[in-house]
C-alpha cells in the first residue's frame, strides 16, 4: 500500500482545466444535395445565453441570413444548435467549408450525444436519428437519403488502441506485483515463470473483458460493477495458480504466505486503477 500511495503522488501532477487531449467527431456526409447546403449539429440542453447577439455568423453568406434564424431558433426535443462557449459558428456550408471532402468535423467541446441538421437553400430542414458515440475520437456518418446517422469504425479503432493500452497496463502490473512478489520473500527464479504466465492469463482476460463492455452498452453502463467481478475473479484464479507453487528462499512452500501475496498484489493493482475505472466510467 506503501510502494501504490508513493506511485499515485509522484507519477500526478498540477493540470489546467483546459489541457489534455479534445473529443472529436468526424462525419462523412452521404448523397448530400447537389445544390448548396448547411449542416451542424444538435446538443442536448440550452443555447447559450445572449447567443445571438454573439453569434459568429460568417459562415452564412451575405443575403442568406435567414439561414441562419433556423438554426438559432432550432428547438425541439430537447435539441439546440451546438455552439462554442464564445458563440463561434458550428455551421458549414457546401460552397466554402465542405466542398468536395463532404465531411464536416468538430474537434472541441463537442458533445458525446448529438444529430446532424441539413438545411437547404431554399429552407428545407432534415434532422437526423440521436446516436451516442463510444470513441473519444469518434468517425460517423451520415446519409442524406436515408436519413441515418451512426458512428463507423469503432470496433477496429478501439480493439487497437485498447491492445496498446493494455500493453503498458500489463506492464505496469508485472512492475507492481514484482515488487510486492519481492517484499513478500517470493522473488525467485523458479516463481518468475509462473508469475508471468498468471499475468499473461489473467491481463488478456481483462482485455477481452473490457472489449467486450465498450461495445455492448448495458455492460459499459454497469461497468465499475462488473470490474470489481472481474478483479474478484482474476485474484481468484491468480490464487489458484500460486497457491502451492510459489516456493520461499529455502525451496519450501508456504500456502498461507502465497494467497496472502495473492491477495495483496491484486488489491494493490486494483486500487491503483481506480482512478482510471472511474474516470472512463464517467466518459
């Protein structure tokens, strides 16, 4: 507890509320019209106040600002425009933002839940379905003609970067437990094997397990719950590969002394991912 308690101080440091990486949302626009267009999107909740007073409104060519009254004035189910704190204009036009790329991205404050508004050039107004997205950094797209909005390429891109987190998950465990293995009198040759494999099962589990609760939301809902299952049954299978294998300094086995190590290392790497759980829970 000692060695976790010195980790978490001297590996924290003093942050910005601002600093850190930014969600982003990034849509491919399908079957669009072929004359001019505006798209943005749709927030949860309320326009900020005085917004139209402030509102950055060059992104609606000169002449067209009734366009933009749609917008401002957007209002149901729930639903406004989404806008920057400063008022700064979300809105993108064919002519000039989107032109050929038909894709639009936001890549600051953007909201996690969301649909895509289209308005034509003569005042027609399309409003997508609400989807939710998983990524931080999340691709979607939209069709026109079906009306649909949903986010891509999620499976692909998180299994990658939850493998590479998972990596230096695994290693800062092995870093951890070595050390409670070496305080509990266990740090030798003959256990470093059977350390190893236990971790190698037991870390590729828990990736499986956290592949698994992302992309199915019940579980990702329930997620700190299911954790603490999964970490329970991760100390047990832990306990039963150690428990008459770990052998002393003078080649004896201790079955008291290896649960206890059992127990401890897993409470100590549990403890220490807390922080982390809670905060991807809350995301």
């Amino acid at each position: 507890m000692t060695v976790a308690f010195i980790c978490v101080n001297i590996l924290s440091r003093t942050v910005l509320a601002d600093m850190g990486p930014k969600r982003s949302i990034s849509i491919d626009l399908k079957n669009v019209p072929s004359d001019p267009y505006y798209v943005a999107l749709l927030m949860q909740g309320e326009l900020w106040p005085d917004l139209a007073e402030h509102y950055d409104g060059d992104h609606i060519p000169e002449g067209n600002e009734w366009i933009r009254d749609i917008f401002l004035n957007y209002d149901e189910d729930g639903y406004v425009l989404f806008t920057y704190a400063s008022g700064a204009s979300s809105i993108m036009y064919s002519e000039r933002d989107i032109k050929e790329s038909a894709n639009i991205s936001y890549g600051y404050m953007v909201p996690s839940t969301f649909k895509v508004i289209l308005v034509t050039g003569d005042g027609d107004v399309t409003v997508s379905n609400e989807i939710t997205t998983k990524a931080f950094h999340s691709e979607c797209e939209y069709d026109y003609s079906t009306n649909t909005l949903k986010e891509v390429n999620f499976a692909k891109h998180y299994s990658i970067n939850l493998a590479v987190e998972s990596l230096f998950f695994f290693g800062a465990t092995l870093f951890i437990e070595g050390i409670v293995l070496l305080c509990f009198g266990l740090f030798r040759k003959k256990n470093l094997l059977r350390f190893l494999i236990a971790n190698i099962i037991t870390q590729s589990f828990l990736y499986i397990f956290n592949l698994t609760c992302r992309l199915i939301d019940p579980l990702w809902q329930k997620y700190f719950i299911c954790w603490i299952v999964v970490e329970t049954l991760i100390t047990a299978v832990e306990l039963f590969i150690y428990f008459k294998k770990l052998v002393k300094k003078d080649g004896n086995v201790s079955i008291g002394r290896n649960i206890a190590y059992a127990i401890a290392a897993n409470a100590i790497s549990a403890f220490i991912d807390i922080p982390v759980i809670l905060i991807a829970n809350w995301m």
